[in-house]
C-alpha cells in the first residue's frame, strides 16, 4: 500500500504522474526492500492476523473502495475503520455498517460549531484534524468530552507527537515517524 504518488511515491524511487502497472509498483516496491500489498495480499495478510485492525486513506471512489474492502477482508465491518472526508460520506459509511468511522477534516475547514454540532447530533468514533488545528482548537477538549477519538495528520517529529498527545490529541497519523523507547524521551 502506498499513501500516495506524489512525495511518497517519489521517495520510493517513482515517477510522480506516470501511470504505473500493479507488476511495476510491486517490482519498484521489492528493489527498496518494501513488500508492495495490494487487496488481495492486505486480506491475506489480515486473515493471518486477525486481531489487526487498519485505517483506510482512500481520497476517491472511498465508498467504492470501502465495498470491495467489505467483500474481501472477513469481518471487515470492525477490523476495517474508513475515514470520511464529508458529513454525507460518515453517513454513508456508518449506513454501510462499519463499527467505527473517522470523520476527517483535514481536506475541508469545517467549522468548530459545525462539527460540535455533529458530535453532539452523531456521535462519531473518531476525528481527524489538521495537526495544527489540533494543536490549539477547542474542539480537541470537546470531542474527548464527547468519548470521540482526536486524530491529528501529519505529524513527522516526536516532540510535535509528544506536544499533541499531551494537548489532548490520542493518536497521530504520520509518514515515517517510528515509536521511541520511553526510555529515549526527553522530559
């Protein structure tokens, strides 16, 4: 799996905005040292570990997306958490039964009274903001009053995870930053 052609694609010795076949992105995967997953390898691999649960990134065609992952990945409905990047989105994927779905603001500024106002109406699992926004904004507090999960996107440096957790954030999405021994962090 990749998060995307552009920057991340680069960094994997890609060319950005060149189509590419499955059997080119898997080759191009295996001379970085990487195992390329695509559906059938992911449900596999969750098959073979079944207490895994993943986050979806899919930008387009997410309910489509979100359908076939449904038919493929056994029990799907809880192991699979999908973000939605609208309101009509989060309902249609919360009417596609998934257990818990991610409201994700970071492509759209949607206002705090706004998404108040669907935490308090729809009470999602969880949230995602801009990690800015999710250094300072009151939402955070609310939406952790609220029993909502508070994601923040992209986070790239342990002092700024370190920072939001402590603001109130529970998780961080980011694209390369790997788990420190407590031990190794700084007061």
């Amino acid at each position: 799996m990749l998060h995307d052609w552009g920057e991340t694609w680069e960094r994997f010795g890609g060319q950005p905005g060149q189509p590419i076949t499955l059997a080119g992105f898997m080759q191009q995967m295996a001379r970085r040292n990487r195992t390329g997953l695509d559906l059938k390898k992911l449900c596999d691999w969750m098959i073979l570990h079944p207490d895994t649960k993943i986050i979806t990134d899919v930008k387009t065609q997410n309910i489509s997306a979100l359908s076939l992952i449904l038919n493929r990945i056994p029990k799907a409905r809880q192991r699979v958490i999908p973000q939605a990047y609208s309101f009509d989105e989060w309902d249609a994927l919360v009417g596609m039964g998934f257990d818990r779905v991610l409201l994700t603001v970071y492509r759209r500024a949607q206002r705090s009274f706004m998404l108040r106002t669907f935490i308090t109406k729809r009470h999602p699992w969880g949230l995602t903001l801009p990690k800015d926004r999710a250094s300072h904004d009151s939402i955070v507090q609310f939406a952790r009053d609220h029993g909502v999960y508070v994601f923040a996107h992209t986070v790239n440096t342990h002092t700024e995870a370190q920072n939001l957790i402590k603001s109130g954030v529970s998780e961080i999405y980011t694209d390369f930053l790997l788990p420190i021994d407590e031990s190794e962090s700084t007061p």
